[in-house]
C-alpha cells in the first residue's frame, strides 16, 4: 500500500509521537487544544467532511496554520494498530502493517498536529484510517484540507485578522501525494451514498461504504465486480446524458438512483458492455456463431442467442440485472490485458470470455471493463 515508504516513516513516527504525548499526558486526553479557524480565510473549493466511522478530526475543517486532533475509537486493548491517508484523488498513503499499540479503553487520541503544506497542494475531503490487527476494526475519519486565501470584495484589510500560529505538539513530516490526472471533463457533485458500513480495500486503497458496499457484497464480490479503482464520484452519463454519483470498480460501474423507489434498484450498473462493443465494433463483430447447444435462448429484444457455458454463468451470476442483454453472438477477440484469443460474447453491462485452460466455475471470466473505461477516461 505504501507509495512513499521512506516519507511516510517519518510521518508515522510523528504520528506515533503525537499519540504517544496524547497518551501518557493529561490521563490519557490531549492536553493541548486544536486552532480555531481564521475568520479571513475562505474555502478554495467545496467539502463535505462528514461521513466519520468510529473517530473524529477536530477541526474537521482544517487551513494552513491549523491544528488537528484525530480520535479513533473501537479497538482492542494490546492490538496492534496501522493507518494511512487517502487523498481526495485517492492516491494512499500508509502502511497495512501493524506498527503500534491500542490502550486499553480502545481510544487511540492523537496530540493536535499540523499538517504539511503538501496536504493543502492536494485539497479536499482526505480520509485518515485507522485498522486493528486482531479486531481488523478499522476507524475511518474523513476531514477537509482547505487552501488558505483572502477575500476580494471586502473592506477589512487582509492583515486586519492574521491567522494565530499555535506550536503544534507534534508536526507530520512532509508527504508528497502523487496527484492523479484530472478529468477532461467539469467536476459534477455527487450525493451522499445512504449507509453508514465501510470497508476499506488494501488492494487498492479505495473505500467502498453504504449501498455500493451492499451491492458489491450481495452480488458475486471479487468474482464478479473487482476490486475498487476509484472513490466515489460525479460522472455525465454517456448513455443518456444526466450525471450520476458512481464508483468504478474492476469489473463494473455503481451508479446511485435515488430518484427509484424499489431499494433493490437504488444502485444499478453502467452499460459497460454496451459502450465497448459501440466503441470496438460500431458496425457489429466480424464472424460471430450462434451457439447451438441444447436449451439455447433467444432474446428477442436484442436478437441474440446464448446457450451453453455462458447460459449457464448468465442464469447464476445475476441474470439480466448484473450482466444485460446479450449484445453480439460468439466470436473470438484478442484480449487487451494480455494478447492472447479467447472466444468471447458481449453483453450490455460484461463480456464473457471462455477459459478452457480453467476448470468450472472459472473456465468463464469477466473482461474488466471497469478498469478499460476508467482508464479511457480519466488516464489514471
């Protein structure tokens, strides 16, 4: 998980000062205060810092000069304990393993610290996780990094209200997060996805929560959505031109429908399959077979056939719902991850490749179309 070993060593180790100083002070409370807010200063961009599982940051808001507490709690007296940053592009920052101990009210309450200056070179909603090793808790705390600037259409001098400047008890060691490219395309708003269960996927280091985190379990998981590539977000729909709060997945796109009243179709798959096939074949796949096998279907509402292995995963794997209508017939197609011809089937939300080399059940995968969309679109 670590992509900064080095720096983020130092960081720990201030942090574990920090919690260290918390700890054996005060009984066990930080003694010291976080800084108020300077009331000169405004936000350079829009957050929404709520959303906390088992801790807090205090402030939860926090601009250049500031000081932050993070309380976790939760976890088992002796554990041991590891944490780290995820950053609104959600590069992480951090280490899976367990590097220290949780006292015995299973509180772990940080001394107020500073954070470095290249948090606010990345602002926004971060989150700070913090997992047990034997408990396998985790706390996850989400606050705001704020650019500091000054308003423009008022009276008050900018020095009339200097922001206070409060020697932190412990200040974190420069980080340097490796900013994501940003879409091509105008940030659209998400809403608040309904729940409040999290996981945290060290996989990857994105956090599925709520509904999404429902669906992914209660649908095939690992097998047939992936692993999480990217946090939650605002994305035009290409199919039919409205925005959708989404997160992208290996596998599969989750879209939040709260204007559906049925809960079961609150979240619901992007046509992942459609827009392939539109893009790789716009006048249809060369040299596709219908599959004649006993019990082949019809659907009529596309006029295309399946039949064998891949009815059978189709009816046991989630049906219309997770997979769509067929799209193509059989054909062969070279695969983009490694080259190699597979006999594949296209479907509105998946393709289906056939894996002989595999014994059942995986001698039928699923193309990872998640990842080939979010890289065609955010170049990741």
């Amino acid at each position: 998980m670590s992509r900064q070993p080095k720096l983020f060593t130092l960081l720990f180790a201030g942090m574990v000062l920090a919690l260290a100083l918390a700890l054996f002070s005060s009984g066990g409370t930080s003694s010291a205060s976080p800084q108020a807010a300077p009331q000169s200063a405004v936000m350079a961009q829009s957050c929404d810092p709520s959303g906390s599982i088992d801790g807090t940051a205090t402030p939860s808001t926090v601009l250049p000069g500031q000081s932050v507490q993070f309380t976790a709690r939760g976890f088992s007296s002796g554990e041991g304990i590891s944490f780290w940053f995820t950053d609104p592009n959600g590069d992480v920052f951090g280490t899976a393993q367990p590097l220290c101990c949780a006292p015995s009210n299973g509180v772990l309450a940080f001394s107020p610290i500073q954070l470095d200056d290249e948090f606010y070179n990345t602002p926004g909603r971060w989150a700070f996780t913090v997992a047990g090793s034997s408990s396998h808790h985790q706390s996850i705390i989400y606050f705001c990094a704020v650019r500091q600037v000054q308003p423009t259409n008022t009276a008050v001098p900018p020095t009339s209200v200097p922001p206070t400047s409060v020697p932190p008890t412990a200040v974190l060691p420069t980080v340097a997060p490796t900013a994501a490219v940003p879409p091509t395309s105008a940030p659209v708003p998400t809403v608040q996805i309904p729940g409040t269960n999290a996981r945290v996927f060290p996989e990857t280091g994105k956090v599925v929560t709520g509904l999404f985190l429902d669906y992914w379990t209660n649908n095939g998981g690992l097998a047939q959505q992936g692993y999480p590539i990217s946090n939650v977000m605002g994305e035009v729909s290409d199919l039919d031109g409205k925005p959708y709060t989404l997160q992208y997945f290996e596998r599969a796109v989750f879209e939040y429908h709260p204007e559906i009243a049925d809960p079961k179709f609150k979240v619901l798959l992007s046509q992942l399959g459609t827009f392939q096939y539109k893009k790789k074949y716009p006048t249809g796949a060369p040299d596709q077979k219908v599959n004649t096998s006993p019990g082949t279907i019809l659907f009529p509402e596309t006029g295309k056939h399946v039949g064998g292995r891949f009815l059978e995963y189709w009816q046991k794997n989630g049906g219309l719902a997770q997979q769509g209508y067929p799209l193509s017939e059989e054909f062969t197609e070279v695969s983009d991850l490694n080259g190699k011809p597979y006999t594949v089937q296209y479907f509105e939300r998946a393709v289906f490749e056939m894996h002989p080399e595999n014994a059942p059940p995986f001698d039928v995968l699923l193309s990872q179309l998640g990842t080939f969309r979010y890289k065609e679109k955010y170049n990741p």
